[in-house]
C-alpha cells in the first residue's frame, strides 16, 4: 500500500498520463529563458491544463507547420480555438516526440466562426458547453464575442438561454476578461507565464492593483520572487531608483540577507551600509526610509552589545518570548517530589549494570533537582549514559516524559538510545499539514512533566519559540546538545545564547571515556575542536579515521569514486550506496556536493531506459535520494534520507522509500527531492552514517571552518576519510568558525529576573 495514496497533494492535480505536471518546465523559482524560437497557431486541443499552476499540454496548428504540433507551457485560462503567440524552444523528447517548450505563451480569443465555436465549446465560459456555442454562433455569427461583451443582453435571443444562464455567461466572460487584462498586463511587465499565473492565483481581480502600487508585495507574497524579480517589474511599471517605497523594501531585503546567514538582526550602521551597496541608493535615503520602517513597527530599534542595532520584529519578538518562557520554567515547582541522588543513582547503576563516573553523577543529581538544565559535550563524553539514567530514575517515579529532536533522523537516533518514543518537534507540537500552525500551544500544552531535547544545536529561533509555548509551566526542560557543532540553518543560535548567558544552570562534558577514546574519530574530532590537526593512520593500518591526500580537483574526484565503488567496499564490507556518505563543505562548486551527485551516480547507478530528468537532475530507481522540505501531508522531513523504488512513466509518478515506507511523487513534485550520494554537512545534522567521505579542497574556502569540520566528522561510525588537501585541512582547523551571529537571546535571559 502506497503511504501517500497517487501522488495527489491537497490543492494539487495530476497531470494526465505521461504528462507529469512541470513536464519540461522550469522549476517556479527559476527565471524565464530569453525568448528563443517563435511559434503562433490555433489550440485545437487542450490535452491537459492545471488551472491550480497553469501548466498546460496544448496541441497547436501552428504556421508554416502541415501537422499539428504539441506545446508545453503555462497559461492562467486556455481554450481551444483561441489564438496563441509562444516564445521558447524545440525539444526532442524521446518519449512524446517533438515539442515546442514555451518560455512565453500569450493567447487571444479567435476570430473566425469555426475557432469560436470551438473556443466558446470548450467549457472556458460558465453557462457555454457545445451545444450553446454553436447555438450562439449561428445566431450572431463571427461577431459573438462582441455581442457577449457588449450587448450581453441580446444572448435571451438565443433559445434556450434564460435569465440564469444568461447571467452565468456574463459573470463568466466577465472572470475571463480579468484574467486576461492581468496576464496581458503582468507580460508587458517582464513577468514570465508560470510567475504570472501564480501571482494571478494570490491576487485574484486585485493583481494588476497590488503590483502597480507595490510590487515588492510580491517577494514577500509569492514562493519563488525575490527581492531582485520584484525590483525588476517594480522598475517596469515605473517605480523610481530612489522612491521611498523601494528603500523601504530594500531594507528589509538586507535583513532577509542576514536572516539566511542565521542573524536576527544588524548593527544598525552595517545594515545601512548593506542596503546601499545591495540597491544602489545614498546611504543618507536609507536612514529617512528606516525611520519610516520603525514607525510603521516592521523592524524594531535596539541595541547588540551596547550598540545601536535594528531587527526583524518577529524574531525580535520571539527571542524576548523564548527568555521569558525559559525564565518562567525555571522559577516554578519541580514537577516530581524530591529525590535523593545518593539512594537513585547507586539504584540505576544496578539496574542497568553501568557505572557512573563522577562527572555524571554530577549531571544525574542536577537534572533530579532542576527544572531547567542543559547538556553539552562533544562525542565519547556520556551524554547518551547519563540521559538514560536521568530517565530511567524519573521514570520509575512515574513522571510523563516527552522526547522530541529538531530532524526526523535525530528523533530516531534518540529512540534508539533510549528505548522510549520520541518524535520531530513538528511531530510533537501535531503540526496541522494544511495550515501550517501547531496544535500544541499555550491553551493546548504537551502532556508531560518532563521535556527533554536532543540535538539542540539545531533549534532556531522560530521553532524554539513554538516548542517553549507549548511546554506547561510546570513542567521541567532538559536540553541535550553539542554547542561545538555549527548552529542551526534558520536564524539565531539558542544552544549558545542559552549556555553563553549564565542564567541556566549547564553540565559540560569534557572526559572522553575509555571504550570511546579508543576511536580515532572520536580523538581526532576532540582535536580539531581543540584547533589542533588530525592524527592519521597510514593506509595500511586498519583505523576508523584515514587522510588521503589529493592534490588538485580532477585527483580528488578519481579518489572519491575509487574509495566509494572500491576500496572501502573491499576492505570494510560497506554498502556504496546504503552505507557510504559523502558530507560536502558547501553544495556550489566543481566539488560541491551537487556536481558530486552527478559524478557519482554516474559510477553508482548510471540511468538506465527508466529515467526521469526533472529539476536538473536524473532519476532512476536505486537512486539514494534526500527530502530537501518539510512535507507534513506525506509525514516526511527535510533531510531524510530514502531510495528510489520505482518509476511509472504511465502515472507520471516516482515512488521511494523512506524508513520502509513508500511515498510517491508526481514528477511535477521531483522539487522536493534531491540525489543524496553526496550532501552537505549542514544538511547531515542530527543523522550518523556508518562511514563518512569529507572532501577537502581550496575550493571549499568560504566555508572551511572548525565547527564544520568537527561537525562533519562526528557523523561517521565506523569510518571517516578526509580527502584532499592537507593545506584545505590546515585552514578548516585553524578557522575558528563563522562570526558570530548577532541576536539578542542571551542579553534578554540574562537580564530576567531570578
């Protein structure tokens, strides 16, 4: 049984079969293509059309051609018999033949009695099927369409067209003139179809309206358009340089800048400085719209280390939320009666036959007594140990205990370690798939005593806010993490800011244990968090931690594909694909992680006679994919990991597994899915592989760094192999990580009360 029924997504329809929906189109977020080749003609047919994204199949007579020809597209209404003007290119597809893709499709209605009556019949009109198209053409003739848009009245005329339908013909033309004066009017303005359509689909009848008096709305409103499309039409439909609706559009541009660089807000000299350098204003134009911006109250005034600085009010506002949550945790009752760590732990220690060394004892008796606590410590430190017995103990007092992680693959490492359920924070807030918003709140708290988070260095400053909302007051919060690791993708860094404020009582776990001290990985993940190089194994030495050298990039990619396909393989007994994971310092590059997708499935999984090419890159089954959204419908997360079964061209559906469950795709959804042979270190947070590929080069210089590295190497198990360049290695250890990110977490829970 499929887990996502066809494919079909709330709001989402299917192309018809062998007909995907995005069939050779590009993807929402790329930019149309420069007209090409011209195509005009009459639609004879609409095989298929999404009214929901406009894709359209179209089979068109067109000009100078014998037989007709088919047309791919998008289009925001489309009928047969109309008029088309395209702009785009021929492609030779080997399974549908020759088609014109069109950048640019543009329609008029027809003008000869024939291509009326089809248009008319194709049901483009309510109140219009076949029948009272030819009924109204016999009537009026080539002039029809004047007579509805003009004299509407006369069409009682006609017989059998009363009063009603009469009046659905009417409204129906009317709905239709929209959507074409808008389309007309969004294409004079450089605006591409597929745009077109879904701004046509936000806006409805206002469209033209909105983009005339604002069209930055549109980054802002519209999935896909930017600062810099929107600046483009902004331009087209006469929106000065220096026009203060710009400027103020411009500023929060700069921060959404910083925002994607995990910051909450700017030094407010460095956010004017940034936003005349990115749209090319006076520095002085920029303070006047600022003034503007914080009157309105869109961004907030305050200050970063005494200095005056400016932010985002939602993320200003969540961070004070996030202080004020955490303080009011703290300051309440233990959830449990009181417990005496000298009897609990010698209790624990037999029921599981461990032996606790000081430090954890130390960790165990604290969480016994504190209602707000945080974990940190690198690999090797216990903190797996020491969570057990911290639950093992709370557990026995029958005390509710809740365990939740940023990623799916987090989540399940957790439950593994621990034996207890525990789930995603979207999972546990019961994210509503249609809406977007968590069930579990303030007036719908969890049902527990206990919290406990793993993974914490992943938490932004959103999520954190949602996750605290929803924990009761009276209830305890423990936070597992390793702060060492780089910080989350979305902005902030809760982990640091919690630990760096010294309002919340801290356990760092610095002993490496005996049993973990033995790996190489472990020792050489310590040393580098230390700023110290590596110590590595020769080759010939059986070692889990293993440098290879490689000069320049063409030696490093002939390595990478021996080491995947052969060497570790043969003397590990690893799976290539399932087992092998190669984490990248950044995805961009020749030796990024997606040109290195395409290298090796090539040596992996090379596409047979079943493949799907969508979104630049090929499918085929075997293929180990990655999920790059979150897709609460489907239960399926960014960054999970699964593998492609099957491909049925007739469905125009992909089906893959995740954790032993099918999930399919329509083709037109490929977006959502990437090759996953190689990924980035960001991406593989939270999740551990039994053996781990780091590529190193020069190249990667913009984001070599400590934290990274440490971060990519504690994600192997068995095996880590650094490839590359010793001196790529030397400036990743010596880099002692990004700046830091400016927020304002830590003033704000150092300055509550206690």
């Amino acid at each position: 049984m499929m887990a996502a029924g066809r494919g079909t997504r709330k709001g989402r329809k299917l192309a018809p079969k062998g007909y995907p929906e995005g069939y050779h189109v590009q993807s929402d977020a790329a930019r149309a293509e420069p007209a090409g080749e011209f195509l005009t003609g009459t639609i004879e047919r609409v095989t298929y059309h999404n009214p929901e994204n406009g894709f359209c199949v179209l089979r068109v007579q067109a000009r100078g051609r014998r037989e007709p020809v088919v047309l791919v597209g998008h289009a925001a209404a489309i009928a047969a018999g109309e008029f088309i003007q395209a702009a785009g290119a021929w492609q030779n597809d080997r399974r549908h033949g020759l088609q014109f893709r069109a950048s640019y499709l543009k329609s008029v209605p027809p003008t000869s009695a024939e291509g009326i009556a089809r248009y008319l019949g194709s049901g483009m009109i309510r109140g219009i099927g076949p029948i009272y198209a030819r009924r109204l053409v016999q009537s009026f003739g080539a002039g029809v369409l004047d007579i509805i848009d003009r004299e509407p009245a006369r069409l009682a005329e006609v017989p059998g067209i009363g009063p009603k339908r009469q009046l659905r013909i009417r409204e129906g033309w009317a709905e239709q003139k929209i959507v074409r004066e808008i389309m007309l009017f969004l294409h004079a303005n450089g605006v591409s179809t597929a745009r077109s359509v879904r701004i046509y689909k936000t806006y409805g009848a206002d469209a033209v309206r909105v983009i005339s008096e604002n069209p930055y709305r549109l980054a802002r409103d519209i999935r896909g358009i930017g600062f810099t499309s929107a600046d483009t039409i902004a331009a087209k439909v006469g929106i000065a340089p220096d026009a203060p609706i710009r400027i103020r559009a411009g500023i929060g541009y700069a921060l959404a800048e910083a925002m994607d660089e995990g910051h909450c807000g700017l030094p407010r000299e460095e956010l004017l400085d940034l936003t005349a350098r990115l749209i090319s204003v006076p520095r002085e134009a920029v303070e006047t719209a600022l003034a503007a911006e914080l009157a309105e109250g869109a961004v907030i005034a305050d200050t970063l280390a005494g200095a005056p600085a400016i932010f985002l009010a939602g993320l200003y506002r969540a961070e004070q939320e996030i202080a004020a949550r955490l303080a009011q945790i703290a300051a309440g009752p233990l959830a449990w009666p009181a417990i005496e760590p000298a009897r609990a732990i010698p209790w624990v220690e037999r029921k599981t036959g461990l032996t606790l060394a000081p430090s954890q004892r130390e960790a165990v008796s604290l969480a016994l007594a504190q209602k707000l606590l945080v974990i940190t410590g690198g690999p090797g430190v216990g903190k797996t140990t020491i969570l057990n017995a911290i639950l093992r103990i709370l557990r026995a007092k029958e005390v509710r205990v809740a365990l939740a992680a940023p990623t799916g693959r987090a989540a399940k490492r957790l439950s593994e370690s621990t034996g207890l359920e525990a789930r995603t924070i979207h999972r546990l807030l019961e994210i509503n798939p249609a809406t977007g918003a968590f069930r579990r709140d303030a007036a719908n708290p969890l049902p527990a005593d206990l919290l406990v988070l793993d993974e914490a260095s992943m938490l932004d400053v959103p999520l954190a806010r949602a996750l605290l909302r929803a924990v009761p007051p009276a209830a305890a919060l423990l936070i597992v993490g390793d702060v060492d690791q780089i910080p989350s993708v979305g902005p902030g860094q809760v982990l640091a800011d919690i630990i760096a404020s010294g309002a919340v009582p801290v356990i760092r776990l610095r002993e490496v244990f005996r049993q973990a001290a033995a790996s190489r990985i472990i020792q050489n993940a310590h040393r580098i968090n230390q700023g110290e190089m590596p110590e590595t194994a020769p080759e010939s030495e059986d070692s889990d931690f293993h440098f290879v050298p490689a000069a320049d990039p063409d030696e490093l990619l002939r390595k990478l594909i021996a080491l995947v396909t052969e060497r570790i393989p043969r003397r590990f007994g690893l799976d290539p694909v399932r087992d092998i994971q190669i984490l990248c310092p950044m995805n961009r590059g020749t030796l990024g992680a997606r040109a290195l997708n395409l290298a090796l499935k090539q040596a992996l999984n090379p596409s047979g006679a079943l493949a799907i090419e969508r979104f630049g890159f090929t499918y085929s089954a075997g293929d180990k994919v990655m999920q790059v959204e979150n897709d609460y419908e489907r239960d399926v997360f960014n960054g999970d990991l699964g593998f492609i079964r099957a491909i049925d061209l007739d469905e125009a559906e992909l089906a893959a597994a995740f954790d032993g469950r099918e999930i399919r795709y329509s083709f037109g959804e490929l977006d959502e899915l990437q090759l996953a042979y190689a990924t980035t270190i960001h991406k593989s947070q939270g999740s551990e592989y039994p053996a781990v590929i780091i590529p190193l080069s020069t190249q990667h210089f913009p984001m070599l760094a400590r934290n990274l590295l440490y971060t990519g190497i504690t994600r192997g198990k068995r095996l880590v192999v650094l490839l590359g360049q010793k001196r790529a290695l030397g400036i990743a250890v010596r880099t002692a990580g990004a700046r830091r990110r400016h927020s304002r977490l830590a003033e704000w829970l150092s300055s509550q009360p206690r």
